[in-house]
C-alpha cells in the first residue's frame, strides 16, 4: 500500500490552466514532473517543470509510468480522466491509493450543455483508437448520440456508416476545441458531409441525432437478429434459435463468452451486443468461416470480436477463463465436453444445440450426469404452395443448457 499517492492525473479543458479548480492548480504547481499531450504543453506556463511530450500510444504510456511507479508524476489529461480517459486505463494496473484523479467537465458534458441535450438519454462512445464499426449498435431511430473521436476522418466515416444503412438525413454536430478560445460548433446531415468537401479540426467532438430514411437499415438491440443480417455458408444458428439460445445463455456486463464451433459468429456477436462491455471469443476450425465472423463483426459493431482458428482442444489454452459457453457443434468429439467442463467455473453456465440423433443421445446422458435444462425447438415458416401457401418445418434443434454446481451437477 502506498503512503499517499505518487501519481496524479489533472482533467484540463481546452482553455488550458484555466479550467484547473483550485485544488488541482495548487496540484500542478507542486509537481514536479508533468506528461502531458504536446498541444496542451504548447499553451500553459510550466514553469521549470520537468515536461515530457506525451506522445507515445496507450501500451508505451502504461510501460512509461511503470518505470516510474513510486516517483511523483502528473499527467495532464482532457475532461475527465475516468470516462474513456487515462485514468480509467491505468486504474486497471495501479492501486487506488496509488493514484488521485481530479477532473474537469467531460466533452459528453460540455457537449450535453451545448447542445441541449439530457445526458441520461444520449449514448455515450469512443470512436478514439477504436473501428468506426463501434458506432453500428447505437444507429437507430430517435437515438442521440455524443462521441469522441480519434480525429477528422472519424467524422467522414462515421458519417459514411449512416448513409450506407439509410440514415443519411441524421444531423451531425462537430464541436470543435470545445471550451476553449477555437471552439467552433458546426452542424451538417450526414448526406452533406459525405457529398460536400468540408474541413474540420482533429480535436472535436460528435453529436448524432439519428434520423431514419424510408426502409432504413437498422438492426435491433435484442438477440434474434434476422438471419439475412449475416453473412454465412448455411452454418447458421438460425433467428428463433439463436434468440433462445441468447436467452439461455443469459449475458451480463463485461461477461466472457466462448463461442466454439462459431459458424459465421452469430451467437458471439449477439452477445456482444446484448451488453455493455460483453467478450466473446469465437473459436472456429474453417478458415473461411473466420473470414465470415471478422466480416460479420464489423458489420453487425462488435469489432472487438476474438476469432481463434483452429480445432476447439488446442485453442482453448489461449482463452480467459469464461463466464459462459456455447457449443454449436461438435461437442461428440472425444474429450471436447470434459475440457469444457473442467474449463467451466463453478456458477457458470454452458449451452449447446445439436441436430443429429447422435448429438441428442449424447445430450440426454449429459443431461443424466449433469442436469440442467433440454429443450426441443422445432420452427415452422409459411412459404409459396402454388397459389397459396403452406408451412415448411426445419430441423428440430435439441438445446442443452446446464449451470455447473460444486458437486459437477446443476
């Protein structure tokens, strides 16, 4: 435990020291040692200071400041530390009393009060360092959206993501060096800015209102989606099934899912979307198949998808520990379900579908062993019967799903 924290991480606004309360400019007078970015070191006075340019990326500034673990630091960091911030990706190597963070109003806020907007509707992302894909989630009717951004380009593609599923009369607002002496607020439809040359300034902010066109193309935030919003081979865990099986699975918060026998990744990505911060590694042995889930990630918004190649029993040394599992297909193979299981915390649940009579037997005597829950899904859909219409039934799919118990039962 560290006698008083040795690394301090200020919040500061475009209007530079100014926007430092009094606590944190007492702060920054007293350090020694300031990392900051180099256009924030550009416009404040610091002194005699020892000033390091902060210029390298997010790992390269975690291995800096570990180097210097126990030494005073001040890092100098825009808005809020905490939210998308340095601090909240440092907190996950150094010790609360290790660090004291004070910020300043975060851009979502100044944003929020700019615009006129209540916070607790609008989604709040980061499209900084991240795949412009991350924005697909949020693109629905009526949805407010505030964003950082990594710089201009950001604009342009994420405006580009609008048109192309038919949004492209939603109202983009880029705020420009917000609260500072360059602030600039300008608003232009996503069509505009894909069709017009427009110029605007790296450091911004986002603001979306997301107006739908006639026939936009957007996708749902509960699990089923249709099965034409994947790309596939037919190795498809088909809508109905994948909602319950979405259901069974029962995703929460920043929970890890293995996804084995992933297909074209369907439940992995449903996965994803159902909840903020949700991990999924899909593990698939076809190279084609992989190719198909990394496409289907970026198109469906969970870029962030991990996608191991490979059979199930040699991949699964490289997985974290998971709070759930699906099975696809395969779990006959000989030593795959012992793997699993052993792989399996105590209180996690495991979920597997099977369409062979051979599979369903195999579920039954895992059923005896383990308990847990069976069920049999078998779906109908009306298609053309000359003039009319009948009803063509798929396979029956059998779903096994099971929490794992201290005693090895459910």
């Amino acid at each position: 435990m560290a006698e008083s924290p040795w690394l301090t991480i200020l919040g500061i606004g475009d209007d530079g020291l100014a926007s430092l309360n009094s606590s944190a400019q007492l702060l920054f007078e007293q350090a020694q040692t300031v990392v900051a970015p180099a256009r924030v070191l550009e416009v404040i006075d610091a002194g005699d200071k020892n000033t390091i340019p902060w210029t390298f990326g997010v790992s390269e500034t975690i291995a800096f400041i570990k180097e210097r673990r126990g030494e005073p630091t001040t890092i100098l960091a825009t808005g809020d530390p905490m939210h998308f911030g340095i601090g909240a990706t440092l907190r996950k190597f150094f010790e609360e009393d290790e660090m004291l963070v004070i910020p300043s109003p975060s851009g979502f806020s100044l944003a929020a009060a700019k615009l006129g907007w209540r916070l607790q509707e609008t989604a709040m992302i980061s499209l900084h360092g991240r795949a412009v894909a991350g924005l697909v989630p949020h693109i629905q009717p009526n949805r407010r959206i505030i964003s950082l951004t990594s710089n201009a380009k950001t604009i342009y593609s994420a405006a580009q993501s609008l048109v192309e599923r038919q949004f492209s009369q939603s109202k983009l607002t880029v705020l420009e060096h917000i609260g500072g002496a360059a602030e600039k607020i300008l608003t232009f439809t996503a069509q505009q800015i894909v069709e017009q040359e427009q110029t605007f300034a790296d450091f911004n902010m986002l603001a979306i209102e997301c107006v739908a066109d006639e026939g936009a193309n957007f996708f749902a935030t509960v699990p089923g989606l249709d099965d034409d919003a994947f790309i596939h081979d037919g190795q498809l865990t088909k809508r109905e099934v994948r909602a319950l099986t979405l259901s069974l699975l029962a995703p929460y918060p920043f929970a890890t899912l293995w996804d084995i026998g992933a297909g074209c990744g369907s439940i992995g990505i449903e996965w994803m979307r159902a909840c903020q911060g949700a991990k999924a590694f899909a593990v698939e042995r076809d190279e084609a198949r992989c190719e198909m889930i990394a496409q289907n990630a970026n198109i469906l918004g969970t870029p962030q998808l991990k996608i191991h190649q490979g059979a199930a029993l040699e991949q699964l040394s490289e997985l974290p520990t998971p709070d759930a599992i699906f099975v696809g297909g395969g779990l006959t193979s000989d030593g795959l379900f012992d793997a699993l299981w052993d792989a399996l915390p105590i209180g996690k649940k495991l979920v597997a579908n099977a369409v062979t009579v051979q599979s369903e037997a195999y579920f039954t005597e895992l059923f005896e062993q383990h308990g847990g829950e069976l069920t049999r899904l078998q779906v109908s859909r009306a298609v053309p019967v000359g003039k009319f219409n009948g009803w063509k039934s798929s396979m029956p799919v059998t779903l096994w799903s099971v929490t794992k118990q201290a005693n090895g039962g459910a």
